[in-house]
C-alpha cells in the first residue's frame, strides 16, 4: 500500500522557483527543498557543511576559490544529466539579473565549469563563511541549464511545471487545495521512503494543528503551531511536540534612507521606549524570551557586553527634544508606519506592544501585516515603511546576516550603509580561523549597539507537532538535512 507523508500549511504556492523570487514560507517554498538541490547543505543548527549536488569540495587560494566536485549520478528527473554548466547557469544569471538566487553571491566574481563535474566559483575576497551562503537557503538551488538558458525567468513555464533533481517530482498542484509530489524511482541519491509528499493548503493555521492531532497530517511548517496553540495537540496519543530555541531573533529595523531616522538619537529613544518587560510576556520558558543582545545566546559569536539600551520613557523623550522632534498640540511628535511578514504570526503581538510603546513617547504608529508577495514589493523594493518588525535566521554564521546590512546587501531593506560594520564584515570574511573570526563578529555587535542600527526584540522559539509514525526529521538525523526537506522521511513499522 503507499505510503503518504502529509503536512498541513496556511500557505498556498505561487511558482517553484525560488532562486528567481522567494515566496517565503509558501507551500512553493516547500516544494522546493524536496525537487530541487543545492551544491552543499547548511541547516540552522549546524555550521558544518554537509554534501548534496556536491561529494566533496576544497577551499583554496587563501578562501578566495571554492572548488566543489559533483556527483556524477546526479540526472534531472527528465534523465539529463546535471552537470557544472547547471550551477555556472543557474548563479551566474541570476547574479546578473539580481535574482533572489543571487542575495548570497555577493562575493562572487565568476563561476567556472573546470570540467563537466567540477566547478569553481572564484570571489572578489576571501570569504571564509562561503559555504554557509551557498547552503543554507532554498533559494541557492540549481535550475537545469537545458530547460532555462535563452528564457525569461519570469514567463518559464517550468515554473510551474519544474524539472528537479531531487528525491520527488511535482505531481499535482489544484490552488488553494494541495500539492501532490511523487518519490522519484531510481533517484541518483538516497531514495525516499515515502511514496507521496502531500501538502494541504488549510489557511486556518487552528485546523492545521488539528489536523495533525487527528492523524490527517503529519506535520504543520513553522510558525503554525505557536504558544497559544498547544493546547490543541498536547497529550494526543501518537504525537510528539518538538521545541527548541529558534535559529533567529525578531527585531525592529529602521528605514535608515528617511532623515528622521539617520539622527542617532532618534534611533536612540526609539530603542529606550522599547519595554522588554512587557515583551517577555510573549515568551515561553526555555523556549522563546525578550531579548537584548545583538546574536543569539547559542551562538559562537555572541558578544555578551554589546545590549540594547533598557527600558527608559523619560531618557527617549529627552533625546526626541534634543533632536528637535517635537509635539505638536495633541502632542504627536510624528506618525510612523510600521510592517511585519503575517506569516509570522508572532509579530504581529509585537507590532501592538511597540505601536503602544512607541505611544507613549509620542509617536502615532499604524501597523499592518504583509504577504510575501506584498513585502517583497513594498519593503524589499520600494522601501516605503518608516519601521519593520523583522524575523530571520542568525545561525549557524553571522556571515548570513550581511545581506541585511551592510551597505549594498542585497536584502538590505533597511538602507544600512555603515562603514565600521561594512568593515566588522570584511574583516570576518578574511580571517583565518574561527576564533578571528569570533573577535570580527564582536567587533559588529559593538557597533550595532553603539550606533543603534537596529534594536533586538525576541528570540524565538519553534514549535512543531510531528507524528511518531515517522522517522527521518532534521534533528533525528543532525540536521544534514533542511527542516523542510522529507527525502528522508521513513515509515517506523
């Protein structure tokens, strides 16, 4: 009898084809982890690299080339061969149309097939924290040459109808129902032991988990199940609820291209009207907890001494006359708008708290949640919000927060352009060992703090109710594989 493996997700697809747009936390996003593959694998908890499109790789010229040998049984599921020239095609083009593939390229001077198994990717400096950018985002996948070269990435039908490389294949898709993935027989790599992956799209996030307590699905993807949820699943029989500290922090940013905020001291009473005492009260012992630092207490970099300022009403507003931000008669010293993903559902309890307390300081803040989609267009591109309420990874490498601000980043939203923490980056990149690199990634938390680039809120915690009739989660099998990917996902008789 065949056997499916189910998850339940608020959010349906728009394509599959993340190196060209992410459509973060879709069902798409999703699919993707489980068609396609990367050139090597980084998971949240774990640094070390681990192999995918590539057996084996070497770091060279003082970390300034990458060579990366591939397997050479890797096929497309069309029965082409997947050779260099997929990866040279699939990066190079989107480094040079500025594709979402490209956020982590940033290095890269070229891309150089050696031969048809071998390939070099040769950067502008070196760059020690290399293989993280190239692992750890679904959108670094490789696209096959043959069925995207002299296309326009925008119009390819084989975004919807992709050809991958991984262990399932796209079955069917009905909008705003499911997507139905079949295991690829034969696969070049490990093979599945699920016969189909099926993702039902059930926007009420309630109903997803308890869809999972009544044995309809298997799993709910991140931020699905929250805090306020687990009474829907806890104590059900044949369901075990997985937590831990979450790879990443939610935090305020601010739109450092508006002249209000490149004052420091605005910034500066921003981040004094910021109560951690009221944020706390979000969290959950031993999982999630306000937070005030600029890294997360796991991580190898953490700089304990570089905080965000405490809690302090009449110090930011001292600082907001100095700035000569001043209240007019009803005593608004300014309205601000304020944006978060709602697909984390956490932020938007955060956005009332800091609307509220940013109130009391004299601000009038107005919030909204954003779809993917829409803050890829309104934030990402257009820049048009004075503050965001952001999520996102931090782990294993701080390397992979430089996207976000350093000056040029390609996922700088917030217009950063600071040369101490554009240097703290390069430095990081250059030094040879972990423990240079360490005192680098201090030095950046210093500035942060010291210049108020942004102000942590909460680190986050996951939550994630699986069945026990599997086997094969990333945790079980340390995390050598992507939270999202279930080629390895068994049956337990």
């Amino acid at each position: 009898m065949p056997v499916d493996f189910v998850v339940a997700t608020p959010h349906d697809a728009v394509e599959f084809n993340d190196v060209y747009r992410n459509v973060t936390g879709s069902a798409g996003y999703l699919a993707c982890n489980n068609i396609y593959n990367r050139v090597v694998l980084n998971e949240w908890y774990e640094i070390n690299p681990f192999p995918d499109l590539a057996t084996h790789w070497e770091q060279l010229d003082g970390s300034r080339r990458w060579r990366f040998h591939l397997n050479q049984a890797a096929r497309w599921q069309d029965g082409t061969p997947l050779t260099a020239h997929d990866v040279v095609y699939t990066h190079l083009h989107a480094m040079k149309m500025g594709y979402q593939g490209a956020m982590f390229l940033k290095d890269v001077e070229t891309i150089v097939a050696v031969d048809d198994h071998t390939v070099d990717y040769h950067l502008h400096t070196a760059n020690a924290g290399f293989l993280v950018l190239l692992g750890n985002f679904i959108f670094a996948h490789i696209l096959p040459r043959h069925l995207y070269e002299g296309t326009d990435w925008a119009t390819n039908p084989h975004n919807l109808k992709p050809v991958g490389s991984g262990p399932f294949r796209l079955a069917e898709w009905i909008p705003g129902e499911h997507i139905v993935m079949e295991a690829v027989k034969n696969h070049w790599g490990p093979q599945p032991e699920i016969d189909r992956l099926i993702l039902k799209i059930v926007p009420d996030r309630d109903e997803c988990v308890r869809m999972v307590a009544r044995g309809e699905a298997h799993i709910v993807p991140q931020d699905t199940l929250t805090r306020d949820r687990l009474h829907l699943v806890e104590g059900v029989s044949g369901v075990d609820i997985f937590t831990r500290q979450g790879p990443g922090m939610a935090l305020l940013d601010f739109n450092h291209g508006r002249a209000l905020w490149q004052d420091q001291r605005v910034r500066e009473a921003v981040a004094y009207a910021v109560n951690r005492d009221e944020i706390a009260e979000l969290g959950d012992p031993g999982v999630s907890q306000a937070w005030d630092h600029y890294l997360l207490g796991t991580s190898w970099a953490l700089n304990r001494e570089a905080k965000a300022p405490g809690h302090d009403v009449e110090r930011a507003r001292a600082l907001l006359d100095d700035a000569g931000v001043t209240a007019d008669a009803s005593g608004v010293r300014g309205r601000l708008t304020m944006f978060y993903m709602d697909m984390f559902h956490g932020h938007r309890p955060l956005a009332e708290l800091i609307a509220r307390q940013l109130g009391e300081v004299g601000f009038e803040v107005s919030f909204d949640g954003l779809a993917s989609e829409d803050w890829s267009r309104q934030v990402r591109k257009a820049h048009d919000f004075d503050l965001i309420i952001v999520g996102g990874s931090m782990e294993p490498d701080p390397e992979i927060t430089a996207t976000k601000y350093s000056s040029g980043g390609q996922n700088n939203m917030g217009l950063h352009r600071n040369p101490d923490v554009d240097a703290a980056y390069l430095a990081a990149r250059r030094a040879d060992t972990r423990e240079e690199r360490r005192e680098h990634y201090q030095q950046l938390q210093q500035v942060w703090a010291r210049d108020i680039e942004w102000v942590p809120l909460f680190w986050y915690g996951m939550y994630y109710p699986r069945s026990e009739k599997f086997f094969g989660w990333a945790d079980q099998l340390g995390y050598s594989v992507p939270w999202w990917h279930w080629g390895r996902i068994r049956p337990v008789a």
